[in-house]
C-alpha cells in the first residue's frame, strides 16, 4: 500500500495536480446505485475548498495528533466511529492517512489518502 501511495503521490506532484480515483469518482454515481440522486446538487469539495487552513487534530502545542478523534460540525457519527477503530492500530491507521500525509504544501497535500 506504502508503495501505491508514494507513486500516486510523486505522479500527482509531477503533474500537479490533485488525485482523482477512477474507481470512485466525485458524482452521483459514488453516491447513489439504485435510487434517485437528492433534489440539491451534491458539491464536492477539497478540504481546501471547505476552510482555510485544513488540518488534522492538533494539541495545544500545535502538534499533529493523528490519533485523536473528534467530531465535527456534520456530527458523521458513522465516519467517526469508523476512525477511532482505526486510530486504535496506529499501523491500521498508517495504511489510511500515511504519517507523512498532512493538507498543506509542507506535507505535500495531493489529495489521496
């Protein structure tokens, strides 16, 4: 998986541009198989695009804390609870959000995780 990441990461770079999955692309179809779309139009979005300066969790200090999990203003009950089993393995979590892996140009952000 490490493997798949960095490539996909240095390609992205190179090319400059942020990763799209062709396995699960942002439309309808990734949310919707057999009923009807909602009546709004879904807007997908970068964590860029929802705030200025996306980041994960972070302590008092301004340190990254990867494992610490808290729920946002969408209150997605069912992503959270999916996180903190994943923040329990922290080589589970490695596998999901890369160590290296951050939302700003210093921890080369593209878009993948």
């Amino acid at each position: 998986h490490s493997t798949n990441y960095q490539a996909i990461r240095r390609a992205c770079r190179e090319r400059g541009s942020l990763f799209e999955d062709p396995d699960f692309p942002a439309g309808p179809r990734a949310l919707y198989h057999h009923k009807k779309p909602a009546l709004h139009p879904i807007v997908w979005m970068r964590p860029h695009e929802m705030c200025q300066r996306p980041r994960f969790v972070s302590d008092s200090s301004g340190e990254t804390q990867r494992f610490a999990v808290e729920a946002g203003d969408l209150g997605d009950q069912w992503l959270l609870a999916a996180v903190a089993s994943l923040a329990l393995t922290p080589r589970f979590l490695d596998r999901i959000v890369p160590p290296d892996q951050g939302f700003d140009n210093s921890h080369s952000y593209c878009g993948v995780f």
